[in-house]
C-alpha cells in the first residue's frame, strides 16, 4: 500500500463527514486502484469485545469511518483507553478502567450507530449494570431490538424500559441459557456470543447468523480465551470462561466495501483493483457479477473488478443471510442493473424497506418498478405484510444528471455510482453518511479519476 497516499486519506475522512454535497459531472469510467481495511460490521464488534478482557488488546486494519470514532467515544466514556497502535490503521484498548458511564454522556456518544445493544453483555459482567439510548442506524426498515433483549433477559438481565432508552441490571450475574432465533440475525448472535463467553456454564444458540464477519468475532473470542464450537445447521455452542484476555486480531476486509466499488467499476465500465479484498468471503457475489457480464480476476493482494466490454446481462438475485447474496450489496448492483438490456429483479429478504434509493434513480433515468410482492423467488417474511420489498429493473437506461439526497449508508454509494455514470452534472447532497462505513471514499473517488467539486 502507499503509504503517502494513505495518511493524506487518513487526515481527510473527519472532514469528509463535513461534507453534505457534490456535484459530479459523470460518464467517466473509473479505473485505478484502492485499498479497503477492515469491515464496519467486524471493527465495531471486536472494539467492544475489547471490554471483556483483563488486559489491553490489539485491533489492526481499523478504517476511519464515523461508526467507529462513534464506538471509540462510546468505550471512552465506559473508562476504556484508546491509543494508537505502532503502525497505522491499529488501535490498542485497554479496558482496565472500566466504569459505568452518565445516560447524558451515552446519549451523545451513540450518534446514528446501533452498536450501544452490544455493549449491554460485556457491561454486565463487568459491572453488573448497562444502560442503551434509542438506537439509530440506517432508515431501512423497522430495525427491532426483541430478539436483543430477549436473549439478555434469557441469561438473565433484568430490562427496565426508561423514557431516555433502556436499563439492564444483573443482580445474579448472567448464566448460560438456551437460545433459538426465529430469524438468523447477525446482531443478536453476536449479542449471544459477547454475552455467553464469560456467563456460567454452557450457551446453546440456535438460528444463528454465521456471516464471515461473525466468524471473525469468533476468532477474535477464541484469542481471548473463550470456548465457542460452531456446529452443522447454525449451532453454536458456548462454554463460559471466568476470565478473558486481551486479543491481537487483524479484522476481516470490507467485503460490503469491495462489493460496493466493484459494482461501481461495473456501472462505470470501468476498471477498479480492490486491494485487501479476497475470494471466499465474496463467493456469491462474483457468481452474480460474472453472470451480469462483469469480469474479475482474483490476486494475492486483491482483486481487479472492470467491464469487459459488450452488454451487460439482467438477473434474478434474492437477498438473504450467508451465505446468500448480501442485502447490503444489492443496493450498489441495482444502478449496473439499469443498464443491463432486458429485465431484472431484485427480492429483498432482510430488510422490508430498503428500496428507498430507487426514486433517485428514477428521476435519472432507469425504469425501475417497486412491488410488495416477493417476486422471483421464494415467498418471504415481507411477502404478506405490505412491504414494498421486490424491484424490477428494465433496462439497458443511459442515466441522465440530476439533484438527489443520500438516504442511507448503501443507497449512498448508490447514488454516487449512478451520478458517477450518468451523462451530465449531478448534485448528490447529504453524503456525509457515507463516511458512516466507507473509509476516505473522496480520496477513492480522486483517485479512480471521478470529476466532481465539493460542497461543506
Ligand atoms: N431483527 C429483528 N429483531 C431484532 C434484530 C433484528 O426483527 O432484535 C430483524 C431486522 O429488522 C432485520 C433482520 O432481523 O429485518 C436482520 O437484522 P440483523 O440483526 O441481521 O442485522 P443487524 O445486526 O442490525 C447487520 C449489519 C447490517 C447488515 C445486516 C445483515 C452491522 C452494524 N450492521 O445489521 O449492515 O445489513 O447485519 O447482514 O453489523 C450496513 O452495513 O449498511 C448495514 C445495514
């Protein structure tokens, strides 16, 4: 990696967030190459794994995203100390302070994130008490927090529901429990896991999610001390420990982020080299993108996503859970599908509302229609509830410029890619969330020859 490159991106990502919009003039191909480090929905977890051991741990491949320095200001009033590590993109944590924290300090900390639910574990054991605001996150769906305090009632939290958010107490410490999931939910099977590692006795988790980022909280467990067996059929299987140590880990790659710049490199027809992505987390989504048209070749340090030329191809993707196809990659893919020639389908199983981001898309152009049923694949949990939830995309559409708002995190960067191959000037504002997941994404965008202009 070039390291000049990286600290100038490092020093302008806070200032990244302070940018609300930019006007692209499009129809470039974007072609270079950019490093992604560790994924969001890794990073925030293992820091707050951090709080679970006696001693200091090492996390390395931090990127500078918002959700971190969120969760970084959320351990720091919980008396965790935070430092940089030796080289670059690594944090040391050491958790040997840990205090409770004021509700005023938590409040202001927790930002959009939804990462505050997880702490509730590791404080518990640790000090016998949590306590969570509202919860933010991206505006994608009702986002529930059940299953969550299901599971800490079920280990035995006491749950009280207060005006400002919700106190946890555990006045008989936490012991281990059985736990079945009606939904394989990756946040409350790392809430099982960040809990069961030190309550007494054994954890049995049925349903579990097991995205490769999960597994990597398990590696990060196991490093610690803890005993975590991952069966056949989403068993999991935890023996608690009374103690745990620090960890050393190097976080799994962003593969949400190599997806999202792949699918730019597709909608571009361009030529992007993902570093630091790898094969076997992104499986499924190169079946996909190969079957679109879109070419890959597979490298040690990486890996080269471009256009090969000729047209594009339509498809029919289901989202689902690993090792299905990724929720957060299709909102990416849908602009390259815009401009595939015949008809696609899109049937969104994980979140009912995350067709948000296709009015924009609309307005520029693309033919795209919303329905509630579950089209093109198996009837799902969204199917009799109304939920518009399946996008048809005809295409081949040439997008035009136009004035569009950033909804969220993903359709984000989806806004970006359509106003990046679109023909004329687009006006995208409100994309200081993007800097929520994707590190120095101005930076990228220069250095994969984007035109465009800033706005604070
Ligand atoms: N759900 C409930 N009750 C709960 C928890 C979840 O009904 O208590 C439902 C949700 O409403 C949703 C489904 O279960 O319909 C799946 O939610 P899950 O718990 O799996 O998602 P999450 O943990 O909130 C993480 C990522 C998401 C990613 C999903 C699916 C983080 C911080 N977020 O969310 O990432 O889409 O898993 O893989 O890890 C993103 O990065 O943009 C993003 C939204």
């Amino acid at each position: 990696m070039n390291t000049l490159v990286t600290e100038t991106a490092r020093t302008s990502t806070t200032a990244e967030s302070a940018v609300d919009r930019i006007t692209i003039r499009g129809g470039r191909p974007l072609a270079g190459r950019i490093e992604v480090r560790g994924a969001k929905n890794l990073v925030t977890k293992a820091m707050v794994a951090a709080l679970l051991g006696d001693t200091p741990s090492m996390l390395k491949s931090v990127p500078d995203i918002s959700d971190v320095r969120v969760v970084r200001g959320l351990l720091e009033v919980h008396g965790v100390k935070i430092s940089d590590g030796p080289e670059p993109g690594s944090i040391v944590l050491d958790p040997a302070a840990v205090e409770s924290a004021h509700m005023a300090d938590i409040d202001a900390h927790a930002g959009s994130s939804r990462i505050p639910i997880l702490f509730c574990g590791p404080l518990l054991h640790r000090l016998g008490e949590a306590f969570i605001p509202d919860l933010g996150g991206c505006r994608i769906g009702d986002r529930p927090i059940n299953y969550h305090l299901d599971v800490l009632r079920s280990f035995g939290a006491v749950v009280e529901k207060l005006p400002s958010g919700i106190r946890m107490s555990a006045p008989n410490g936490l012991v281990g429990t059985k736990v079945k999931l009606e939904y394989p939910s990756v946040g409350a099977t790392e809430q099982v896991l960040l809990t069961a590692v030190r309550a007494a006795g054994i954890t049995e988790l049925k349903g579990a999610a097991i995205e490769p980022e999960i597994m990597d909280l398990v590696n990060i467990l196991q490093k610690m001390g803890a005993i975590i067996t991952v069966d056949t059929d989403r068993v999991i299987r935890i023996e608690g420990v009374e103690k745990l140590e620090g960890y050393r880990h190097t976080a799994l790659f962003d593969r949400n982020e190599a997806a999202s710049w792949a699918a730019a490199a597709l909608a571009t027809e361009g030529d992007i080299y993902v570093g630091g992505a790898k094969q076997p987390e992104m499986l499924t989504f190169l079946n996909v993108f190969r079957k679109v048209g879109g070419a890959f070749e597979i490298h040690e340090d990486g890996i080269r996503f471009y256009h090969p030329g000729g047209e594009l191809k339509p498809v029919v993707i289901e989202t689902d859970v690993h090792p299905g196809f990724m929720t957060d990659w299709q909102q990416p893919l849908v602009v390259a599908l815009t401009k595939a020639k015949g008809v696609s389908i899109v049937h969104e199983t994980v979140y009912e509302q995350r067709f948000g981001f296709v009015d924009a898309l609309v307005e520029m152009g693309a033919t795209i229609q919303i329905h509630k049923e579950c089209l093109g694949g198996h009837p799902c949990r969204f199917g009799q509830r109304n939920f518009n939830h399946s996008a048809v995309i005809a295409g081949p559409s040439s997008l035009h410029g136009a004035d569009i708002e950033v909804p969220d995190l993903r359709g984000g960067l989806s806004h970006l890619i359509a106003a990046l191959s679109a023909e004329g000037s687009s006006t995208v504002s409100n994309v200081g969330i993007i800097s929520r997941g994707y590190e120095d994404f101005i930076t990228k965008l220069r250095l994969l020859g984007a035109d465009f202009d800033l706005e604070g």
